[in-house]
C-alpha cells in the first residue's frame, strides 16, 4: 500500500519550526534594532527595557514551547518550569529595588 504525504497544512500544524524560527529570528532583528542608537531616538531608555523583557520572554517561551517540546508534553510537566520564572520575577524584582536606590 503506497502512503500519501502529508499536505502542507497539516505538516505545518504538526511540526511548525520554520514560523517558529522565523518569528524568533524577526523579533531578534527588532531587539538589535531597538538597541542600535539611532533607529528609534523617540523611544526613552526605560521604554526600551520593557520592550526588550517582552521581547525576550515572547522567545525563550517559543523555544520553551517547541524546541524544548513542553507544548506537547502533559500540563504537570509543563508546570515545572514556572518554579524557574518565578525565581527570575523575584530576582528582577530585587534588582529593581536596588537600582532604584
């Protein structure tokens, strides 16, 4: 028996590693830009610290979800490392502190 392969869709559904590398390559470009001095002079620094934390949260939970595939493990399992994402909210949140003072 001869087996089709599968189409395009579904191979992108199942496996979607190219997007997910695109988008991580896209927002690493606007990280870099936002960085650069000159591309975004309108922006203050402050502003471009949070957008650099969401940034680089949006991907270390992309390569989390696929690369790591804890988006197809169980939901106990991908539990597990929001013990390390609070310990990184408790450290930011110390670091805040002591800059501010």
């Amino acid at each position: 028996m001869a087996t089709q392969a599968p189409a395009l869709g579904e191979t992108l559904r199942r496996r979607p590693y190219i997007p997910v590398f695109v988008t991580l390559a896209v927002v690493t470009g606007l990280e870099l830009a936002i960085t650069t001095p000159g591309y975004f002079p309108v922006l203050e620094h402050t502003f471009r610290i949070v957008l650099l934390v969401i940034m680089s949260t949006i991907k270390a939970s992309l390569v989390v979800a696929y690369y790591m595939h804890l988006r197809y493990e169980p939901r106990w399992l991908a539990l597990i490392p929001l013990a390390g994402l609070a310990l990184v909210a408790v450290l930011v949140a110390a670091l805040t502190a002591t800059v501010a003072h």
